[in-house]
C-alpha cells in the first residue's frame, strides 16, 4: 500500500505565511536520579547465584530466556548474564522472543526486532528460536484462555526479562513489568489479543489474572525485574522467584514511577518531538513524559495544546505507532511509516488511534507553525518545548516566555540563546545540537516545497 500526498500549496501559503515563531534558547537540564549499575553483567550474575535461585537450575534442563522488544538499557549485557549463570549451573539457555505481536507478529519480524535491540545468538552467546505458535495452558475465570510460546512450554523452566514501569495506557498495581511480560510477552500474538480484547478499560485486572494462571501451570522458575533511572539506565537488577512475582511487582512499581524522568513543566502551549519509535517507547514518546495517552485509563504528565512530531527514528524499522497521539507531523515521518509493521500493534490491542495519521506538513517550519496557529496563545507569546525524543530530556530548546521560569532553579542552566531556531534549505530543522548554535536560515515559504 503507497500513500500519496499532495499538498495544496497555496492554502498553506495563506494560513501559514504570516506565523511568527518565537525566539528559543537551549537548556540544560540535570534530573536528579539513582546513579547507573557499573558493573551490569557483574550484578546480575550476583541476583542468580542467590539462595534459592542458584538452585532452581541443573545440569542438562532447558531454559528458555523471554526477551522482550522493549529498550532496555544495555539489554544484551543482562541478558549475556543470565545465560552465563545458568550455564555456569550446566543447563542449556535458549532464548525466545517474548513481545506479543510486535515485529509485525511474525517470528522472523521478532527476531529483527531483537537484532535492533542489540540481541543476536552472538551477542548474548546463546541460540534465538523464534516461533509465533502457542499452546493454552489454562483459563482464567471468564473462561478467556491463557497462551504461551510453545517452545516455553516445552522447555524444563523459563526466565524472562522485564522492565517494571508505568505503562502508557492503563493504570493499576501491575502495568508495564512482570505480569504482562507473562500475559502479553510469553504468550505471543495470541496472548496479546486474548489479553487486550476487553480493551485498555479492563487491563488493570486482565494482565494479573492472565498472569497467575501462567505462574500455576507454565514452569516460570524467575523474573529478572530491571528498574531504570530518569536517563534509562538501569539501576537496579533483581532475580524475583515466581512465587513472589504478583507480590513484589506493586512495590517495584511504585519505585520505577519516583525514577521516571519528566519535563520542568507542568503545562505549554506546543511540545515538539524531533522523533519517535518503537525502540524509543511502545508508543513512539512515552506518553507519562508528553502527557498525551492513547486511552483515557491513563493519566499524569504536563497539560500540552498541540503536539508536533516531526521524524520517525530509523532504528524503528517503520513502525510510527504513537504518531496519531501528535497534532502534526511531516511527510519525511509519512514516507518512512511502513503500515506492516504499524497496523499490527493497533489491531492487537484494539486501540486504533495511536496509528492515526495527524495533520500531515511538507516541513518542520510548516508543522511547528500550524501549531502555534492552532494553540490558542492569543494576547501572549506561546510557552513551547522541544525535545529530541521522550528518552532525551537533558537537553532542552525552550521558547523565550519560558525562560522566567526557569530563572533560579539549581536543575536548569541556559547555555544558548535566545534566538531564532535554526531550519535547512528544506524548512526542517537542524539537528538539536547543531541549531542551539546557528541561527535561522532566511527562507521565503515557496522555497520549503
């Protein structure tokens, strides 16, 4: 399927020309967080040489190691380590992709998606069989059945890996961490679209039914939880035996949500997010950090008017999920969407509007000024952030009338500016680095075509 885009020139021409944007100036921004792990495969090899967790392995079993398509920090590090401790204890690992229906929910797509994240049988020195087959192994009391990766099923134990953090669509005391790697990742398509097919309103008590069925009858020995900090490194590694799984999770919860990073403000006129993807959040911009959610069973972050995403991160492989949550985007993000590996997600968890196109600009300037035209700003200059992506906040370009704001805060130093942003011979903007030191190029409008 190709998508065509014509744009009608002269109607931009008209409502767009006589935008004034605001000056901005590059920040500096120092979040205060728990430092990262050194010493990463050092201290999950200490998490499996526990009492208690050293011994649920020996000598010629199988071990099936989920992974999942989340980015984790340093992802192929934990999970070298794992496959090291339970070598180390003379059972064979292997490693399954454990993502639902991401990687356009085929079994080559998921080891791609795998390879993207730095994990391959090289890496992590163990073999990746990726297989879309499940087995039920139970039911929960609805009557809805409860998948699992055939080849888990069959090995003698499995180990997953998981990040524990707030999900982007639901709340509840289990969201994006152990629980729904059980319900969502081990079970594969199958038990991503039996977990989400009530929708996101009955998530919060699907993902830990689902789960505990799986913890009965699925021979889930440990869940190695990794908690990161506000620059997504993790901190903290920790080996949770199966039996404690559903009774730590909340707790880790609670610690990941203090973690999180955020933006120094509660409210802005427009946020602009030089790009979005799949290995950035599991819907393009982490929607805790720009406060816009595909669902209404979500809630938190600033209050932001209109939305602006202006790339797509090639390390996405295409898949723009999250882009409809913006207002605007730009035909270079449209031309690099590939609908395979986008629409899949979307039709899995039943929440069609985070692949909805927005209003779509032929440039940054174009996109940037529709926004500020539609944000409401009337009598008072327009309060507007931009961000490279959701896991890059250290660095900020902030429009003038913020600027009071920051003043005497020991978090946030000015380093440039103000001054005009700064756009190619294209109309889109140059890398943030780079445009915190150069200033606008002079360009009639006709010339951004």
């Amino acid at each position: 399927m190709r998508i065509e885009l014509e744009i009608p020139e002269h109607i931009l021409h008209d409502l767009l020309d006589g935008v004034d944007l605001p000056r901005f100036a590059t920040l500096s921004y120092t979040i205060r967080t728990p430092p990262a792990l050194r010493d990463l495969g050092s201290a999950v090899l200490e998490q499996m040489a526990e009492p208690g967790i050293r011994e649920m392995f020996e000598p010629g079993q199988r071990i099936a190691i989920g992974v999942g398509s989340r980015g984790i920090g340093r992802l192929p590090e934990i999970v070298r380590g794992v496959v090291s401790a339970i070598r180390r204890r003379g059972a064979d690992p292997f490693i399954i992709p454990s993502m639902g229906s991401h990687g356009g929910a085929t079994a080559e797509g998921q080891r791609r998606v795998l390879a993207h994240l730095g994990v391959t049988e090289d890496s992590v020195d163990a073999p990746i069989v990726s297989d879309m087959d499940t087995v039920v192994i139970g039911h929960i009391a609805d009557g809805t059945a409860v998948h699992l990766d055939r080849r888990a099923a069959g090995a003698d134990g499995i180990v997953f890996v998981a990040r524990v953090k707030p999900h982007t669509a639901f709340r509840g005391p289990y969201e994006s961490g152990l629980a729904k790697m059980i319900a969502i990742g081990l079970g594969k398509q199958a038990g991503a679209s039996t977990t989400h097919a009530r929708g996101f309103g009955e998530m919060a008590v699907m993902v830990p039914e689902m789960a505990r069925i799986a913890l009965e009858k699925a021979p889930i020995r440990l869940a190695i939880a990794v908690i990161e900090n506000a620059h997504d490194e993790p901190y903290k590694v920790l080996g949770v035996p199966s039996v404690q799984i559903l009774d730590l999770e909340p707790e880790l919860l609670v610690e990941a949500r203090a973690a999180m990073p955020r933006l120094p403000f509660d409210e802005c006129d427009v946020l602009i997010i030089d790009r979005i993807g799949k290995n950035i959040s599991g819907d393009g911009a982490d929607p805790n950090i720009t406060g816009r959610y595909p669902t209404p069973y979500a809630h938190g972050g600033p209050q932001i008017t209109k939305h602006v995403v202006l790339d797509l991160d090639a390390a996405s492989a295409g898949n723009a999920n999250g882009v409809g949550t913006a207002d605007f985007t730009t035909v270079r993000l449209v031309r690099k969407l590939v609908l395979a590996q986008t629409y899949p997600n979307a039709l899995t968890s039943t929440v069609a509007r985070p692949v909805a196109l927005p209003m779509v600009l032929p440039s940054d300037h174009l996109a940037i000024a529709a926004a500020l035209l539609t944000c409401n700003a009337v009598g008072r200059p327009a309060t507007v952030v931009r961000i490279r992506d959701t896991l890059h906040l250290d660095r900020l370009i902030v429009s003038e009338a913020l600027l009071n704001e920051v003043q005497g805060r020991a978090d946030i130093e000015v380093l440039h500016g103000p001054a005009p942003l700064a756009f190619d011979e294209l109309g889109n903007l140059l890398d943030l680095d780079e445009s915190s030191e150069k200033q606008v190029i002079g360009l009639e409008m006709h010339d951004v075509w």
